[in-house]
C-alpha cells in the first residue's frame, strides 16, 4: 500500500511519490536556539521523527534536514540578557536541544544547517533575487516585493489584501509594498553582523531555510513539515523567494502539526504556561511525552494536562511491562529475542501468524494513512493483547514468544515508545528502576550501606535521582 500525505499546498490527500525512487528529501522548520525547547517545539520534532522512522521502516533513504535558527533578535536579546555573545547563546541552547532529543529518542537528523556557517550562500540567494528585479535594497535593508510574485499566499490561502496583518515587520516606509518583507536587516549599533554588497547586516528570518533547504537537498524537497503557525508568514515567504529565483516548486508535499494547548489554553508566553521538555522529562519518562504527542492524530490540537499526562503514562507502562515479561519468559526458556528487522516472522503457530499479519497490516494502513499514529497506536495495543494472552498459557512455546516480541520492536521501530534498549555496558530501563525500588527499601530499613552502594552504582552509569511530589525520578546525565 502507498503512502499518503495530507499536502497543506492542496489542501487534500494524495498519494506520496518522491522524485528519485526510493529516495526521499524532507526539510523541516528548526528551533531558534535562544532557549530551551517546550512542549510545544517537541510535538512537530517528535513526530517528523516518526515520519521520518517509518519512512525508512519501509524502504525510503531519508535525507532529512532540521536548521537551527542560531542568529535573530531573540538570541541577540538574549546574549545582551546574560552578558554573552549570540554565539554562545546559540551554543549553550543547541547542546541543550541535542541533549533533549536524544532524552525524547529521536533520532538525529542527516543534517543540522546553521544560519551562521552560510551567511555568503544566503548572501548569494539574495543577490539572485535582486538580479531578476524579485527584491530591492532601501537603507541598508532588502526586501522581497511580493506584487512581483502572483501566487503569493498560495500556501496560506489567505487573501492578500490581508497578508500584512501576520507578518513579523513593523511596516514601515522604507518598503515599496505593505507586504514586502526583509531578506537582509542593517545591523543596528552594537548588534553582531556580516559584510555584504548591502552594508553590514544580517539575514532575516525566512531567507534561511530557502537556501539551506536549496544547498542540502536541491531546488525542489519532496516534504516540508513544520507547526501550523509556520503556514504563514514564514512558509508562504519561503515559497515566494525560492520559486522567484528557482523558477521550481519548493515542495511537492507540505505537513504541518497542529498546535499544543496547555489546560485548554493555547500555550503562549504572555500567559506563562509553556512547558520545557527538560521539566516535563523530570515529571514523568520520555516515552510517556513521546505517548502523549503520538496519541493525537497531528493536524490536530492536542491539549496536555496533568490527566492526558497520567493517561499517557499509563500506556506505556502497559506497553513496556509486555515487552518485559515477554523477554523475562524467554529467558526462564532459555532462549534469546530474534530482533525486528525480518519481513516475515514465524511462531510456528498458524492461528497465531494469522492474527499477527493482520495486525501487522492495520499498523502499516493506518501509517500509510497520512500518518495515523492514534490508530497505529491502536493496532500495538492489540498485538499486546493478543502477546498477554498468549502468555497466560503455560505452553506458549519460545517461537510464539520470538514472533510476538520480534513484531512489538518492529512496530516500535516506528513509535520509539518501549524504553530505550541498553548500549553496551549500560543498564536498561526496567534494571535502573528496579534498583531504585531497591535503594528505596533499603533506606527504609536503614541499610545505609547497601543504600549508597546503589547509589553509587547508578552514578558510575550516569543516571542522575531527583526527589520530586511524586517520588523519585530519574534520567540520564
């Protein structure tokens, strides 16, 4: 079955076809490194990942491209803030981004462009506008004359006369046209800046991600993703600059994921509920936040709370106990898991391959549905129905086991919902809290020594304790 994709430029579903066969080109809108990410930075991160992870899964080489945004007025507000430099802002803030993905599992991207190693391809971007009469110097600044571009708001789809009210710049009267917008801003006093034909300056925000985007993966990506509020201004901008000067589509597909609200309001800073990943990963585990993204289809608004939270928790619990016990019965057989990467996987027990094909088969629909992974997430949870209940019977041979797990890690493969599986010399997940349980039981008995041992055992893999409301959580330094 084909893949298809909700295309925001078409506004309908349509079957996915990469230019190259079996090659795909996906560009998607990273953070500005000014801060730590939130929960609202996470959903589009985590679920291009899944994207991502299961076009792989079924046979797609993926060249997937996520910028960082290192230099911009939040980062320059931020390094006069702390006394610093925007590159060291940006540094500290893209360390803390790895360091949160890697926590969330996912997996890292082919590349990661940074605005600031291509400011003479940016440069060169804008001069080729300027050549075919697309943009215009005014005082230093240039701007894009948006009237030179008829299709401008396609992607958006709202009516021009309108367009100025998202856009970011304060309208003024070095601009031709109300609607134009900077592809190069004059530095002001004091302000970090690069040389070009235009004087000292630096990029605007949407000139970026054209000529990234152009320089890694060509004129024309196959999927652009990003959150809903990129559609406009900054999408529409990349479209009217890159096929201004390309004279190429930019994309074929477009995605965009929905909106995160918190307690059912919109998350935003003016209201002060936004919540960071780091904050969140000291609440709860980093496969219940994965849970918690997944569970909602993601053109959707998804709304967090203490029960959505609690309900996605929950779930993978449920999710990693089948895992365990299935391993924890294998081992009592003395036999080892077989691994997920097989197309085909027998248990030796007709009934039971039936039931795992047809099961296996809803997953694969519902991902080839523009992405399903509400349903998906169904289709797992019947196959840890139907692996529980093959467990409650004695016989349950070691072939039956091997199948049931081997399509639970085939099914995670795309998900990233079971805990992370040990690397060597690292304890897994069900070990550390097993210790902890332990450690626990042992100060309450006043065994200080076998106490600190755990302790100590548990640091020596850097895995770090944090008392909290709820009791002791964990993670990895």
């Amino acid at each position: 079955m084909t893949v298809s994709i909700y295309n925001t430029m078409a506004r309908a579903q349509e079957a996915f076809k990469p230019q190259q066969p079996g090659q795909v080109k996906m560009y998607v809108c990273g953070p500005t490194v000014y801060d730590y990410i939130h929960i609202g930075n996470a959903r589009p991160v985590i679920f291009f990942d899944v994207v991502r992870r299961y076009l792989e899964a079924v046979g797609y080489d993926v060249n997937y491209i996520v910028n960082f945004t290192d230099v911009d007025d939040k980062l320059i507000r931020k390094a006069e803030q702390l006394g610093t430099t925007v590159p060291e802002v940006a540094n500290t803030f893209i360390a803390a981004f790895n360091e949160d993905i890697e926590a969330l599992g996912v997996h890292k991207a082919t590349r990661n462009p940074r605005v600031t190693d291509h400011i003479p391809l940016i440069v060169s971007f804008i001069e080729g506008l300027v050549d075919k009469g697309f943009a215009y110097e005014s005082a230093g600044d240039v701007y894009f004359r948006t009237n030179h571009f008829d299709e401008y708001g396609k992607l958006s789809k709202q009516n021009t006369d309108e367009l100025q009210l998202g856009i970011r710049i304060e309208i003024d009267e070095r601009k031709q046209h109300a609607q134009d917008f900077v592809l190069w801003k004059s530095a002001k006093p004091g302000e970090i800046y690069w040389s070009s034909p235009w004087g000292n300056g630096r990029p605007g925000w949407h000139i970026e991600c054209s000529a990234m985007a152009r320089e890694y993966l060509g004129d024309t990506l196959d999927i652009h993703g990003g959150g809903h509020d990129l559609q406009f201004p900054h999408h529409e901008c990349e479209v009217a600059q890159s096929e201004s000067l390309t004279g190429k589509p930019l994309a074929n597909y477009w995605m965009h994921n929905g909106y995160v609200h918190i307690n059912n309001e919109k998350m935003s800073k003016s209201l002060g509920n936004g919540i960071t990943v780091r904050e969140m990963l000291k609440r709860t585990k980093p496969q219940a936040i994965r849970y918690f993204v997944l569970a909602t289809h993601y053109r959707s608004p998804v709304n967090f709370s203490d029960d959505t939270l609690a309900q996605a928790e929950n779930s993978v619990e449920r999710i990693a106990n089948c895992a365990g016990n299935l391993l924890h019965r294998l081992s009592v057989l003395g036999a080892k898991p077989i691994g997920s990467q097989q197309s085909a996987i027998a248990s030796g027990n007709a009934e039971l391959d039936a039931r795992l094909s047809a099961i296996a088969a809803q997953f694969n629909a519902k991902m080839n549905d523009d992405f399903n992974t509400p349903d998906a997430i169904t289709a797992l949870f019947e196959l840890v129905s139907e692996a529980n209940g093959t467990m409650q019977r004695q016989d349950a041979s070691a072939s039956e086991l091997q199948a049931l797990l081997a399509f639970l890690e085939q099914f995670d493969r795309t998900l990233g919902l079971l805990p992370r599986v040990a690397e060597a010399g690292e304890m897994l997940d069900e070990q550390i809290e097993q210790l902890i349980v332990e450690r626990t039981e042992a100060r309450q008995a006043k065994n200080w020594a076998r106490a600190d041992e755990i302790r100590d055992l548990l640091a020596a893999d850097n895995i770090v304790l944090e008392d909290t409301p709820q009791g002791i959580k964990w993670r990895r330094k």
